[in-house]
C-alpha cells in the first residue's frame, strides 16, 4: 500500500458520499505536496450539474491556484477521466493522473499519455463495483452523464 | 452575415456582461436547433471560479441534457476552447463548434479535428480586441486562467 493508495482511499470515500446522496459514485482529490487541496464528486443528480463530474468538482473546490501550484500536483480519480476531465488536467497542465479504475469506462487515457502525463490505474475491485451497482441500477443516468 | 454571425452576437453579448463584472471577457452559447438552450460567460473572477470557462459556464446552465440533444448541437465561443471545454465538447458528441478568434489564444482545436468535430473561426474583431484589452490590464490573471 503505497501513497497513491492512501490518497485514493479518499477519492473512494468521496464516491461513497456521492452514492450516499444518490448520486453517481465517482470522486477525486487533488494533491499538492502531499497535501490534499481539493476534494469532490460527481453531482449530476444532486445539483442537476452537466459539467461537475467528480474531477471537475474537485479542481472547482481547490479554487484559483498558479500554474507553479498545479505543476506540482497529482489529481486522483476513482475513475478513468472522460475528455471533460482530461482536458481540464491538460488545461492546468497536471502531470500525474492516477485513477482507481478504468474497467467500467475508458476515459480519454491515450490523449493524455500522448500529451507526456504520467498515468496510473490502480484497477480497484471497490472502484469497480461501485460504479457496476449503479449502472446496473441506473443505466439511464449513467448513459447521460457520458452522453451515450 | 449568416446564422452562426447571429449566434455569435449572443455570445459577445456575454463576453461583454462578463467585462462588465470586471470579469475575463469570453462568452459562449449552446445552439440546438435554433434555440439558445444555454449561455454563460468566464466566472474566474466573479466566483472565484477555476472551471466556469464561458463554454463551461454555458453547458452548465443548460442542464442535464440527453445525448441526443447534444448530438444536434453547435457550440458558440468568442475565443478558441480550452482542452477543458473542447474536451467537454468530445464528452458530450457536440458536433460542431464556431469560435469568433483564435489570435489571442489557440486551444485543442487540433483534438477537435481530429475526433471530426466541424470547426469554424469567424475571426472577430470586436472578440479579439476585447480579449487584447484584458490580457494588457491583467495579464495575471489570464496567465492563472490558462495556467500558464
């Protein structure tokens, strides 16, 4: 159990948040020198939000940081990262993506590794199982959250 | 001056409103058929706001769509997007994006094109003074918006 784990095990309890509020079960932190400055989940069904997927809303909640802040940090994932999320870590130029799990869905993985971001899949049942709960219970959400 | 010029307008128009507020001029709408279903402007400043990119600002104030709303979409920037809203963009199949410059600033518009996203650049004026007045009375703060 390295670091990386520690810091998933909080995106994890972020999920088990969201899936307590009814939500989709996808949470994030964002870690800068060991610390954690932002943390969240997906809010699609609490808040009715299109953009605040668990990523988006962790970055959202780290604030306006300096680009010297974002090159230092690691953003966590209990999912692979869509386009939208990947996008927005090249956006601030994050240079380490790890995610819990890439089984249920496969972000834009291969847009970041092109662009020199240093990627790590943890493949964690927990994540996994999770996510395949709720799509099992709601597919159509789930479908819409990804626009499929 | 053709439909996209028209929609075009809607968007400055919020670039404007978000100068107004001391903001980051840049404006966006979502189009579908015919209909501005969402329109919102950068909120940096105004909220403190790492994610709301005007085409952030914009989908989320569209709400929860389907994907087949999506997939008859155009989306309307005054400004090249962002990784983070191109990538919003993929996630949602929105098919076609119209930008009013790309001289202040070039986003993942290779990415769009590449993933068959129609592009067109109607290269403004008006948009692109708008920003040059910005980034010369704060280049901070578009430096922090760009993580540059």
């Amino acid at each position: 159990m390295d670091l990386d784990h520690v810091y998933m095990a909080e995106a994890l309890a972020e999920a088990r948040l969201g899936a307590s509020e009814g939500g989709i079960p996808i949470g994030s932190v964002l870690v800068i020198d060991g610390r954690i400055v932002g943390r969240g989940h997906n809010r699609r069904i609490q808040q009715g939000s299109a953009i605040l997927h668990g990523e988006m809303d962790a970055l959202e909640n780290a604030g306006r940081l300096p680009a010297s802040d974002y090159a230092r940090s690691t953003l966590y994932s209990t999912l692979s990262p869509c386009p939208m999320c990947a996008g927005a870590s090249l956006l601030f130029k994050i240079p380490r993506v790890v995610f819990a799990e890439n089984r249920t869905f496969v972000g834009a993985e291969d847009w970041l590794a092109r662009k020199g971001v240093e990627l790590r899949n943890l493949d964690l049942r927990e994540a996994r199982e999770m996510m395949l709960r709720f799509i099992a219970e709601h597919p159509d959400v789930w479908n819409e959250d990804i626009a499929v």
